[in-house]
C-alpha cells in the first residue's frame, strides 16, 4: 500500500509558520510523521535533498507519475511583474504558476498562515510584486486559484491563517486529514474548529475590559481595546484557548491581539492605537450595540470593584 505524501512549499515568506511547526509538541512533527508514515516529499527546512530532487518529484507529479496526498503552502504568491510570477521562482521556473500546476493534481491543498491564505503582508498597499493568497485576496476573489477551485477530493484551499498560525492548528489540520476527517470549514475556508471563538474569549483581562479599565502602555495589567487597538474582541483564533509554548498569548504578555489571522491583516491602519470617532471605538466589540456602547462603558466605570478600580489609567 503506498504511503501517504506530504509536499511543502514556500513562496513569499519569513519562514515563520515552518518554525511554528517545529515548535509542534502536542504531537510534534516528528511524532506525526512517524506515527502515519507520512511520506515527506520536501520540506524546506526539514529536507536535506538537494532542489533538484524536488524539481523531479514536482515533474513527475504534473506528469501523473507520481500521486500527491497534502500540498501545503506557506507564504505569499508572487505574480509580478505582469503577471509573469518571476519576481519568485525556482530554477527558473515561476513558484506561483508551478504551485497552481501542482494544485490540481493534490488531494487537499492547505494554505499554511495568513500570506498564503489571504496575501498577508507582502500583498499590503502598494504590494510592488502583486501577491495574493492561494484561493483569496485579502478575503476577496483573485487569489491564485479562482474562487470555485477544488481539489481532487472535492475541498477549496484549506485556510489555517496566523501570522504565525499556532502549531497545533497546523498539526491538527493536517491529522484530520491523514485520518480521512477533513475539517468543517467556516465561510472564510477556515476549519471552523479552531476559527469559532474569539481571542477575546479567554483572554485574562476580561474582567478589566468588563469594567473599563484600560491601559495606555504595553505590559501592564489592564484590558489593551479602547486605547491599544486590541483586535480580540473581533478575531477568531484560538491564541487564548490553545496557548503559545502552552503558557502565554500576546494578550496575556501585554500586547495586543493585532488579528493576524484576519483575510485583511495587516490592518491598514496603525497598529497599537484605536481608531475612534470622539470617545468611541470605530470597531466595537462583535454584538455590541453602538448606540449603547457609552452607556455601557460609564456604568461599568462606576460599577468596576475596589480590588481592580486602582488599575484605572489616569487621563
Ligand atoms: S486585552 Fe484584548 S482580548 Fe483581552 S480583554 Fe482586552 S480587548 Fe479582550
């Protein structure tokens, strides 16, 4: 019986979602492979085989000689300059076209992190080299496959965004499909498993933010939404359910959630600040009412326990 195959590729990337895999530990990586056999075509940080091995596989899979299970991408799709795709290639070859070939030859297509999902960074205003994502453009049609592409068993490109995306997702992502259980996909191609509950959800500082205590700096205790541009009460990822190295979010070191798993990450917009229109938040947290937002936030106030009032930042 022949094995099950996995072929990896990078395109536009900083590598990040690669270290996130190697830091897989719930299994590890090596686990995974080891315990369903799993046939590892290429890896780039992983494979000691020289390119042009990769080259042969690559052609002999486009030939039909050679079958192909998982295709997983990580990074953005290059297709500058005029739509040519040689702003990014391999031997010569364009990576964005050679991986749209390789697309419809594979059983599951998987979009490892947020530039090859949605174009991510590289594909940010004025986005010089014309990235995209896999099967998206920032949530919109135009990625590099159009949007009724499916693959051999009959799924769009599976989308496990993050910038990084959390190695268990990437694990889990690909188990569920090792063991014939592809995962039920939201609307935005997302397993809906992982993207359903808000980083908002589990974070520590729900109990500040409850109570509208607020930080204006980085690192300390209270809620980062009204002044930090903390995305958590609108982005779905699981960065407060599953942690990080199984202790830590950005939100429970301090930081805010900049929603990089979001189709339009990065936001075109500062960062670390909240966009307001006078005292009130351009985005409120999803299902609250604008027109009692204010209300709600002056009650709160006054109704915020002694244990935590001392935690109020001063104006
Ligand atoms: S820091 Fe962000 S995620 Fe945490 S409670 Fe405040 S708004 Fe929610």
């Amino acid at each position: 019986m022949s094995r099950t195959n996995l072929l990896w590729l990078q395109a536009g990337s900083c590598s990040g979602d690669t270290m996130s895999l190697l830091c897989a530990d719930d299994p590890s990586w090596p686990e995974l492979v080891s315990q369903y056999n799993l046939d590892i075509i290429w890896q780039p940080s992983l494979s000691s085989r020289p390119v042009s091995a990769l080259l042969q596989d690559v052609d002999a899979i486009l030939a039909d000689e050679k079958s192909l299970n998982i295709l997983c991408i990580e990074g953005s799709l290059a297709l500058g300059p005029n739509n040519t795709g040689m702003f990014d290639t391999i031997n010569n070859r364009p990576k964005a076209f050679m991986i749209k070939e390789l697309a419809d030859k594979a059983d599951y297509v998987v979009a490892v992190g947020t530039c090859s999902a949605y174009g991510g960074v590289p594909a940010s205003p004025p986005n010089p080299t014309e990235c995209t994502g896999m099967q998206s453009f920032k949530g919109a049609a135009k990625g590099l496959l159009d949007e009724h592409w499916v693959s051999n068993k009959g799924l769009p490109v599976i989308n496990i965004s993050g910038c990084p995306v959390h190695p268990n997702v990437i694990i889990q992502t690909i188990t569920s499909l090792l063991e014939g259980y592809p995962p039920e996909l939201n609307a935005l191609n997302q397993p809906k498993e992982h993207y359903s509950t808000m980083v908002h959800q589990g974070c520590t500082r729900n109990e500040y933010h409850e109570y509208d205590i607020e930080e204006d700096e980085f690192g300390k205790e209270g809620c980062l939404f009204y002044n930090l541009g903390c995305q958590g009460p609108y982005t779905m990822a699981t960065c407060n359910s599953q942690l990080w190295n199984k202790q830590s979010s950005k939100t429970r070191a301090g930081v805010p959630c900049i929603g990089c798993v979001s189709p339009d990450f990065p936001r075109n917009a500062p960062l670390f600040k909240t966009d307001k229109v006078g005292d009130i938040p351009v985005s409120l947290p999803l299902g609250v009412s604008r027109a009692r937002y204010m209300a709600y936030k002056d009650l709160a106030n006054d109704a915020a326990p002694v244990r935590i009032i001392e935690r109020r930042v001063k104006p």
